[in-house]
C-alpha cells in the first residue's frame, strides 16, 4: 500500500482512487493540539487498505516563523 501519512486530505484520495480504491470513510478528529479552525486536512491514519482514512486539520505555518498568519 501507498504512503498517504501526511499528505493533505484531496491528494491522499486521488491517490487512493487512482489505485482503483473507491468509496472511502474518511473521518476527522482533532489535531494533536486541539482544535484548529484553519489549515490543511492530512492523513493520520490509514486502515483497511484504504478504505477508512483519518485525517486531523494541521496549521499551514509554524508558529514563530515569518510565515505566521
């Protein structure tokens, strides 16, 4: 099976769908640090050779960095 960990949620289900891996569960829970209202869905998680995906929504920027938002 493919490596999805980390990849954003849209590019993970390509991914999957390219493998001819369709009708996937895909659920969200909280970022490690709690909640974040803002950022980019990423695969967690990956069971059942694909079919069930757990994402969690991580920031886009590092806090600290000049790229703080």
């Amino acid at each position: 099976m493919m490596n999805l960990l980390g990849l954003p949620l849209d590019v993970a289900v390509q991914k999957l769908h390219e493998a001819d891996i369709h009708d996937i569960d895909i659920k969200e829970i909280s970022s490690p640090r709690g909640y974040t209202p803002r950022g980019t869905l990423r695969v967690v998680r990956v069971e059942n050779g694909g079919k069930i995906v757990t994402c969690a929504r991580f920031p886009d920027t590092i806090r600290g960095t000049d790229d703080e938002r």
